[in-house]
C-alpha cells in the first residue's frame, strides 16, 4: 500500500495539453517555463569567469580548475536543470571507478589546445524536449575504461592545421561496446515538480559498476561581499536532499530507496589551487574526493550548500537500471513524494503529450527520419537555453570580497560595454563550445524556436534590443569575447520570419522590434559607411577566414575595404525594415513615412553596389574593394559566399499593397520617373504569384545579373556541392586568389573542411565548407525570386547538365540536400558522421542525430562544434516547409 503521506500532483491541473502549458506560460498563469535545461554545459573557460590581466580565459579558469573553484557568473553540469535565475542546479555526476575526477562536466580543449581550436571530446545528444520542458530526454556514453584526458591533450597538441582533430572515439575506449549508455528523462508534474528517471545501461561484455550521483546545489552569490546576499542550506538525509533559500523557499530531491547523502560547500578549494586557506574544510569538489581517494571532504553532519545521492551499481552484460527522483519547491520541507504510481503516471502522460505536440508541427509527409531530425533539432534547441548572467561593470571594478582585477581590463575587454547587465535565459549557439549568446545565431535560432514556441522567440528578439543591452549607440551587442564586434544586421529579417510563422497579427511585436532597429539602422549609416558613398565596411560580419586577410582588423596598407557583404546585408535590412514598415502601415498609416524612407534607402544602396564598383562586370559577381587613399581600387576576386549575399536583398511589392499605401506609390512612381540611373533596382511590373497581381521586384541584381550569379553558384564546379552551398567556390582549389599589398602576398584557396589558417582563430574557417545560415537565406531569396518571375524565368540546374528549372524548383532541391546531411541515403549512412562507422551502422549511436556547426564541403561530414543545434537548427524549418507543400 502506498504510503498516505507521500506527495502526489499538488494543486496544478495536470490534465492539459503541451500548447495550454504555452499558453499558461505565456498569460502568466501558470511558470511552466520557469524550470528548464538551463543549465551550461561549460562555464569554465568563458570570458565572465576570466579575471586575468590579458584577457587569455581558457587558461585563467582551465578544466582543472573547474571541479574545485566556485564560479563566479553562472554553473555547468551534465543533463542539468536549474530555475531561470539559476538560484539552485541539479545535474548528474558520474564515477567509473577508474577515472581520477568524477565526470562532472564535459570535458574537451580550449582555444589553444586542439589544432583546430575549442573542441568538446565527449559524446552526448539532446534527444527530447518540449517548449515547457515539461518532458525531456538527454543521452550520454561513458567509457568504462579511464577516460583518456592525457591522450586527447597530448595527441591534438601535437597535430598540425592540416591535420585532423583527435576524437574520443579514435582512442579506443569504446572498443568492444565497453561504455555506458546514460539516458536522463524528465517530466514535470506541476511548474515546480519534476519527475526524473535516470537510465544506466551496460553495453559492455563484463559485469561492471558505475557511481550514479544526482547532485544538487546552490549557485555561489554569498562570496563575493555584495550586500543582501544571505547563505543557503542544504541537508542530507538517506534518499533525501532538502534545501532552503530565501528567494526559493524549500527544494527538495527524494530518491526510491536510501542512497546514502553526500554533502559539501559550493566553495573553492583554495588549498588545491594555491596553496591557501579556504573557506570550508568540505570545498565544491569534496564529493570528488571523497569517493576517489577517500578524503574526509563530505560534511559529516550531512550540511553545506552542495549534495549527491550515491548510487553504487553494478551490473551484467547488457543489465539496464533505472532511478526514480523527485525534485519539488515549496513553502515548506514535504513528506516523502510519490516515486511510485503517481511517479509513472507523469513520466508516461508527459511523453504521450509530447508526441501530440510534435505531430502537430511536423507534417505526416515527412519521412520518419525526416521526422527524427526535426524533433531531435527542436530538443537541441530547447536544450540549449541557458541562464546568462553578466553585469559587466561589476566584472570590470571587480568584488569587494576578491582582489581587484588588473588595472588594465579596465581599458581591456567589453570596457566600453559598462552599461550591459545580463540575467536572463537565452538561446546558445552551442552549450558547451559556445555557451554565450550571439546576436545573428540568436536571429536564426528564432526562425526555428517559433515553430513552436514564438511567444519565446519573440522575447528573445526583443531582449537584445533591450536598453541593458543595446549599446546606447544603437549597436546591439556580438557575443561575449567582443560585444563591441560586427555580426550581420539579420534581427529584422528574423522578426519578420517569426511574425510570419505566428500568423502575422503581433503588429505590437513588430512595432516595438522596429522602432528598436531604427536606431541600430542609425549606427550602421554613421558608422559603418565611412565614405558616405552607400556602401558598407563592418568587418568579419561573421564570416570567419573567407577572405585573403582578417576583414577585422587593420587593413594590411592604407585604404577603406568596401564590403559586397556588408553592403548586402544593409541592402536587406533596408528591405526587411521596409516590408516591416508596410505591414505596420497597412494598419496605422503613421508607419507610412517609414516605408517611404526605407525603399529610398535600399535603392540609393543598391545603385552604390554598382557604381562604386562592387559588381564586377566581367565575371558576373560581386567583390569587396579595396578603396586606397589615391582613390585606386583594388577588387579582391576570391569567389565567396560575399559575392552572393546580395541576392538575399530582395522583396516584392504588390498592386494592393501600393493602392493601400498612396504615398509609397507616389514615391516609386516619382523614382521611376525623376532618378532614372535607381530603375534597375525596381523592376517593371508583371504580373505575378498565384492571384496573378501585378508586382514590383526591389532587388541588388536584375535579371540578367541573377542569371549570371546563377551560373556560378550551381555549377558542381564551384558553389553547388551534394549537400548545399558552399562558402568558397571550388575553382579556387586549383586557382586559390592572391592579392600582393604593401610587399606582402595575402591568398586564399578552397579549403572543404577545417581551415589550416589561423586567420580569425583556431575554429574558424568559411573556406569552403557549407554553412546552414548562409544556405538558409539564398533559398528564401530564391523562392522570393520565384514567386516574381514564377514559371517564366527557368535556369540550367545544375550548370552544365543541360536540364532547365524554375526558381521554385531549385529553391526546393537546394533545400532537399541540406536536409540530406542529416537523413541515412540509400546506404543507411547520415553525410554527417562521414567514415566513422559506429556513429554510422551501431545500433546504439545510429539514431542519435549530431547537429555540427558546418559541413564538409564536398561530403557533407559534420564540423566544428557539435552541438550548434542552434542555426544548424534551420534545418527544421527547411523540413517543415518542404513537407507542409505536400500534406
């Protein structure tokens, strides 16, 4: 009989569907979002914890480091949960009885210790999860021998650029299936009671023992001498940790049986790192030793701030075990929860409504392993929210309980972002290599995030335009190793799609993002348009190593480099603020005026591209140019992706949204008619589109330069590879480009994989490898040319093939084989995973999906970071609209 005392499912309705969870969320009538993965994956390494004089934060704050020293901003951990202020955590550790540290966290190099950069060397998936996380899945395999941390520092730091990376796998430690598969399900009874299972199975040949340790703690604010910061507790009992703080009340975490307590502080032990006295004889990593040298580090008394429960298990040749926890906050400590019927109960009706809710999104005509990429992209997604906390003027001055930084960060590092003070969740590129927000990844991840939460990706938008964000300026910030540095200017373009794909009827959405961009539009003009001449300078804007030199930093001789890229991509915002403009004018005519202001941008813009010299006539393409002080120019001919950003600043204006918009009609007609040298940027009328309405295409290529562009970019020969687009064309293989400039030769070549240039940093390269965010937009540029030129305009595809296409088909088969690095081809191999047959043929890795930060260019392998689920993410979309076509 069931214990009478035990908690059961509290007063919340249990009994409602994953979209009334988004919809309690969103009114505020119920926090289903207030517990999530929000968790980091790292948090040592990064810039917030990095306190040294020049700025070199993988070595300040190393993974050695991280088992014993507080952090300072934010936590980390495996499978990790915590509120969204991150006032407590729980993640799973882990011990195989042979590795020298209990696995914590994820372990791989830093910046400077792969010979391809910052690189995770464990395996792990996020398989599951809804917007609310109200159920969720994170898998892990653990080697049974030692891990090989010494082999993967010692190998990787002495192979070169030109070398591969040296993966966990290629050590041998999964060898005869000895690992342990780790699978970690959660699923919420109410907003603050989550049922949790953990699942060890032992896929090895032998009987073997793993040290299963759910661990909870408090996140360390009572360390650093700012005021109002009081010290939680925590208490240990067999099966039982009880917590109190005094912004949360009580948490609690109960276990089936009596696995004994281990407690200790979230403090540094300052003893193992410097030698010093700390601040508790039980320091963050006494748990650690405890179990591997048998340290008296846990607190006898079963107190502190930091606790696991210790599940020694052993088990046979293929044994499989599950834990059942309980986590809940309340005003009070509970009785012991329900682990029993009421536990199983939420677990199964959790998943049963997660699998409603996807099969809402993803159309029935998608392929099952279609259907597994999309579900698996959105886990990926959801799993890589993570609460961000930096106020960096603090981090500049300094706590008063430390020692005051070095002098010179004050002019160092982010100074001149002193007003920015961040404490939110936020979407991550990659919760272990780029475990801080970037403001074009962030853009892209919302594309894709509003499929199914918008209410989500729409606060996000608008969170980077928020005044402790947004420089005062108007420049919204990059990412967390140089806020002050130039991302692409895609927020509109984003807000756009998200207000598109949520039914186009948040025009309070809309008018609050745009008034924001005007005055980011503003900074872009005055400080990214050195010459006042429309075209548009800004640096890397994000596409690391594509050129013969480092676009960020001082030109190699005097000059202004004139960007084909940058003056694209302002060339799109003024498009993507214009169509944002018409459509808030169509309700309130006041926006009218802006409209008006943005056509007459793009136009000046676009008739910039050409006669300041971008387009080059000869070989059908656009360039950057080096503008030097004598007023010669220098066209810089590497064929990139730069050269075919232009294409996405294209939008369409229709007969009815000029009838109802008189004054923007005036404008066009008086453009046409007064500024001739503007008319190849706005096209004559046709009829277009399914209603056949007459349409006016606003474009930086005409016709005849489209088709041009065209030939390049899907000729096998240069763009068009098996499996998208690639950055850099493949004629620079056997033709790299080499511009000589002040006695130096600068060159560039195609490069389909890792870059074996350190131009823009270790794990950078757009030589040649295809990128989804890049890929992403030129299909929706194409399918925005479609629906002008419709069945009239039909190009060679692929070049040479002698085979003619509309626009629309092409749009739809680019489309097709981006989705195809993800899905099994007739071989039952995924492009992804390239030659490496466990990921491939196993049957324990085989349906578990990786979603790499770029791609081979020629084979499609997964590279970079693993976990870009972020824009790699795009990949949903791309899915969901192929297959929505044929429901």
């Amino acid at each position: 009989m069931a214990d009478s005392r035990v908690v059961t499912m509290g007063t919340v309705r249990t009994d409602v569907s994953e979209r009334d969870r988004l919809a309690q969320a969103d009114s505020g009538e119920q926090p289903w979002r207030a517990w999530g993965p929000y968790l980091a994956e790292r948090a040592w390494g990064t810039v917030r914890e990095d306190y040294s004089e020049h700025g070199t934060a993988w070595d300040y704050f190393p993974h050695d480091h991280a088992r014993s020293r507080a952090y300072r901003w934010n936590e980390d951990g495996m499978a990790g949960i915590c509120d969204d202020r991150q006032t407590f955590c729980f993640a799973l550790a882990l011990w195989n009885g042979r590795d020298p540290i209990l696995k914590e966290r994820m372990f791989g190099l830093g910046g400077d210790g792969g010979n391809h950069g910052e690189d995770a060397k464990e395996y792990w998936w996020y398989q599951d999860s809804t917007p609310t996380h109200s159920w969720m899945r994170w898998r892990y395999h653990y080697p049974q021998a030692e891990f090989p941390y010494d082999e993967l520092v010692r190998v990787n730091g002495h192979r070169s650029r030109a070398e591969s990376e040296y993966e966990l796998v290629d050590t041998g430690v999964f060898d005869a299936d000895r690992f342990w598969a780790v699978t970690v399900d959660y699923a919420k009874a109410g907003p603050y009671d989550m049922c949790i299972a953990i699942t060890v199975a032992n896929r090895g040949p032998d009987p073997a023992t793993l040290h299963v340790l759910p661990t909870l703690w408090f996140r360390n604010t009572w360390s650093w001498g700012l005021p109002n910061r009081a010290r939680p507790s925590l208490t240990g009992t067999p099966g039982r940790l009880a917590g109190q703080h005094r912004s949360i009340g009580h948490i609690t975490l109960d276990a089936e049986g009596a696995p004994p307590a281990l407690v200790c502080d979230n403090e540094t032990n300052a003893q193992r790192l410097w030698g010093l006295p700390g601040r508790s004889p039980y320091p963050k990593d006494g748990i650690n030793d405890f179990l591997v040298t048998g340290a008296p580090t846990v607190n006898p008394d079963g107190v502190g701030t930091k606790g696991a429960l210790h599940f020694p298990l052993t088990l046979g040749p293929g044994e499989t075990r599950t834990i059942r926890l309980r986590l809940t906050r309340g005003d009070a400590a509970p009785p012991p929860l329900d682990l029993g019927d009421g536990w199983a109960a939420v677990m199964r009706d959790r998943r049963a409504e997660a699998d409603e809710f996807f099969a809402g999104i993803i159309p029935a005509s998608a392929t099952p392993d279609e259907a597994a990429v999309a579900r698996q992209g959105i886990a990926g997604l959801m799993w890589g929210k993570q609460f961000y906390h930096f106020d960096v003027k603090q981090w500049l001055v300094g706590d008063p309980g430390n020692a005051p930084p070095p002098p010179g960060r004050r002019h160092g590092r982010n100074h001149g972002w002193w007003h920015m003070n961040s404490f939110d969740v936020i979407s991550m590129p990659d919760p272990w290599e780029y475990p801080w927000y970037a403001a074009w990844d962030l853009a892209f991840h919302c594309v894709s995030i509003s499929r199914v939460d918008p209410g989500f990706a729409k606060s996000q938008l608008l969170l980077l335009l928020r005044e402790w964000y947004m420089h005062p300026n108007g420049q919204i910030p990059a990412y967390e190793w140089s806020f002050g540095d130039v991302n692409p200017p895609v927020h509109a373009w984003a807000a756009l799609r998200v207000f598109e794909i949520d039914g186009s009827r948040d025009y309070d959405f809309l008018a609050r993002v745009m008034h924001k961009l005007l005055l980011n539009f503003t900074w872009w003009v005055n400080r990214k348009d050195v010459g006042g001449n429309n075209v548009f300078e800004g640096g890397f804007l994000g596409l690391d190593n594509v050129g013969p030199f480092d676009r960020s930093a001082a030109l190699p001789v005097a000059g202004v480099l004139e960007q084909s890229d940058g003056t694209g991509w302002m060339a799109m915002y003024a498009l993507n603020l214009l169509d944002m403009a018409i459509q808030l004018a169509l309700h309130d005519r006041a926006y009218e005026d802006m409209a008006t202001k943005f056509f007459e941008h793009f136009t000046y813009i676009a008739e910039a591209a050409y006669r300041q010299g971008l387009w080059d006539e000869e070989d059908s393409f656009f360039y950057d140019v080096l503008r030097l002080p004598d007023g010669h120019r220098v066209p810089l001919k590497a064929r990139s992706i730069v050269g075919l950003l232009p294409l996405a600043a294209t939008t369409r204006l229709t007969s009815d949204t000029l009838h109802r918009l008189p004054e923007l009609n005036a404008r066009v007609r008086w453009m046409l008619h007064h500024r001739t040298d503007y008319r190849d940027v706005i096209s004559a009328r046709r009829l277009s589109g399914a209603d056949r309405r007459h349409q006016r295409l606003l474009s930086m290529v005409g016709q005849d330069q489209l088709l041009r562009i065209l030939a390049r970019l899907l000729d096998p020969e240069e763009f068009l590879s098996p499996y998208g687009l690639r950055t850099l064309s493949r004629a620079h293989l056997e033709k790299p480009f080499t511009v000589s400039l002040g006695g130096s030769d600068f060159t560039v070549g195609y490069e389909p994989a890792e870059s074996t240039s350190g131009l823009f940093g270790g794990n950078s390269n757009w030589r040649g490898p295809v990128w989804m965010p890049v890929n992403y937009l030129i299909v929706e540029a194409l399918r925005e040319f479609a629906e002008f030129y419709g069945e009239d305009l039909r190009v060679e595809y692929p070049t040479g093939a002698q085979t003619r296409m509309s626009l629309t088909e092409v749009a739809d088969d680019l489309a097709r084989r981006l989705i195809a690095l993800f899905v099994p081809d007739a071989d039952g191999r995924r492009p992804i995973y390239g030659a490496t047959d466990l990921f491939q043929t196993h049957p324990d890795w085989a349906g578990l999906i990786a979603f790499p930060e770029y791609f081979h260019g020629d084979n499609g392998a997964g590279l970079g970071a693993w976990h870009q689920t972020g824009w790699s993410a795009l990949v949903v979309d791309l899915i969901l609209t192929l297959r929505a076509k044929r429901r």
